[in-house]
C-alpha cells in the first residue's frame, strides 16, 4: 500500500501459500484458453485469461520480482484488448488496462529496466485514472477492486486528492463492512487531511478489535496499527 503509516500486508518474503496460489492462476489461465479454443464465449475468457495474468503480476511485484510482474502486465493487458475487440461491452477489463496505464506512467525507475527487454508499451496516467473510474462505475466484476485501487492512487504523493480517496474507501467501508483494511486507511486520510484524533481514533479500533486473533491477516492488521500508533507516540508501548 502507497501509505506513510499502513503497509502491505505481503512482502518480499515467500509464504507457505505461494505454490498454491500460482496453481489456482495457472488453473484459471488454461481454462479460459481452452474455453477460447473451443469458441465458448471467446470474449469473457479473454477476460477472465487477463485478470489471471493481473493476479500474476500483482503477485510477483509484491515478491520484488518485477521483470516477472512486468512481463505479466504485458501479456494482461494484450488479452484485455483483445476482450474489448470482441466485445466493447465488458467494461471489467478497464481496470486491468487503467492499473497498467496509471503504472507504467508513474513507475519510472521500474519502467526504465524492464521496457527496452520486454518490449512494454507505454501507458498514460490521465487515461489509467479515466479507465479505472469507468470500471469503479461500470463494472460487473470488479467495480470494488477498482474504486480500492483509485483510492489507493488518489493518495499518493503525486495525486494528493486526499477527499476523493477519503471518499471511495469510506464506500467500501460501507460495502465491505468486515475488512479491517478500510478503518486503516481512513485513519491515516484523517491524519493527513488535519484530523490525527479521528485517525487514532481508528487505529486504536483496529488494534482493539484485532488483539489476540489467530487469522494471519488479522495479525498483520494488528501489527500496521501498532506500528502506526507507536510512530504518532513515540516511546509508548501499544499491544
């Protein structure tokens, strides 16, 4: 996560779940393509074949594996394209072309090692953002997963469309009323926009509520409360 107090719940690291994950991708990858092969409803499975490879660039940046990321961004957003050539309709596939769009734009250094081995084509970040909010609106499969990604990008330092990203994730805090991700981020908008009582507020929520639970996500959630608490307080002990 582009946050100065909440971070990603994965990292570089490998987990015990990894070499299962790529097989539910790869699952989904040779589905689609033999649906396409057999001319069953081409398109959508050019769709589906594309958010498989969006999973696994995803995946691979958050292991630090970025030529992998990128070639699988590539090999995204061609299934995409083509998905939109056969029908204009499946408006889901903007959100993988506008995350591409919007990073190749706004991630130089990544840009500059990888584009001349690959060949990856350029992207827009003005069109990334109209793409992504026309699935936030549009979309049948993905219009959370979006309007969590334009939320994501309208905070960053380079955006700073704090009351915009403020909004988004308070409706998906309404949609999605169990995910303890959205009081994280909402806090930290809060602090950042002039608010560090409210934002604290909703740290010590979260570490409230997720104190002594056994899910590793809920952990996680824990731990980036601690953490962004003993920032604000230096010297004090939260558990």
């Amino acid at each position: 996560l582009i946050d100065p107090d909440v971070f990603d719940v994965g990292s570089g690291t490998t987990s015990p779940y990894d070499s299962h994950f790529e097989d539910l991708v790869n699952v989904a990858i040779s589905k689609a393509r033999a649906n396409i092969n057999t001319k069953r409803n081409v398109a959508r499975n050019y769709l589906y074949q594309g958010a498989a490879y969006a999973l696994r660039a995803r995946f691979a940046a958050m292991r630090d594996q970025n030529l992998a990321a990128a070639r699988a961004g590539k090999e995204m957003r061609s299934l995409l394209i083509t998905a939109l050539e056969k029908d204009k309709y499946l408006r889901d596939a903007y959100l993988g072309l506008g995350l591409y769009d919007y990073l190749v734009d706004t991630l130089p250094t990544i840009v500059k090692l990888v584009r001349w081995i690959i060949g990856l084509p350029g992207g827009s970040r003005v069109k990334g953002l109209q793409e992504m909010e026309y699935a936030a609106k549009y979309g049948e499969l993905t219009s959370g997963e979006a309007k969590f990604y334009l939320a994501k990008d309208y905070s960053r330092g380079n955006e700073r469309r704090y009351s915009k990203s403020l909004e988004l994730f308070q409706e998906l805090e309404r949609d999605y009323p169990r995910n303890e991700l959205w009081h994280l981020q909402i806090g930290s908008l809060e602090i950042r926009t002039g608010h560090p009582k409210e934002g604290e507020a909703l740290y010590r929520q979260v570490l409230d509520e997720t104190r002594g639970k056994k899910s590793e996500i809920e952990q996680a959630f824990h731990r980036a409360a601690k953490k962004a608490l003993e920032r604000m307080h230096p010297g004090e002990s939260f558990n």
